[in-house]
C-alpha cells in the first residue's frame, strides 16, 4: 500500500496494526469510507490528467467536468 492510501485509510478512520504493518482494520463503516476517499482521489487524478491534455484539444476539458460530476451522480452520463 502507497503512501497516500495509507493516508486516506488513516482518514477513514482505518488503522494499521501495530504488531502487523501489513495489516488495517476498521469497522465496515470505516472501509466504506475509505472506498469513497479511494474513488473521489481516483477522479481527481482523472480529472487533472484531462486537464493537462486539454492544452491540445477541448474535448478533455469536457471529460474532466463530467469525471468530477461523477462524484455527485455516480451514474452521470458521459458527455
């Protein structure tokens, strides 16, 4: 696991065993936190990405918008 899951787990509400680093535990509540925090990181990254190529074509600029509306409605469609 990479740093920054580690951080978002850390988050959530999630802890790594202290007799086991290899090891987190939470509550179900805390992983479905996490999966969230996982996801909305995921977009962002996505989103940015298509940021950056949109200085070639505007069309990414559109799938960058409609990435980060997939936060709010999962179920967004894509432009």
């Amino acid at each position: 696991m990479n740093a920054r899951l580690l951080e978002l787990a850390g988050q959530a509400g999630l802890q790594q065993r202290i007799d086991n680093p290899n090891e987190i535990w939470g509550y179900r509540d805390n992983l479905q936190r996490f999966a969230e925090f996982v996801r909305q990181d995921e977009r962002e990254a996505c989103a940015k990405l298509c940021e950056k190529m949109s200085q070639s074509t505007w069309t990414f600029c559109n799938f960058a918008k409609a990435i980060r509306a997939r936060g709010d409605h999962e179920n967004a469609p894509l432009p």
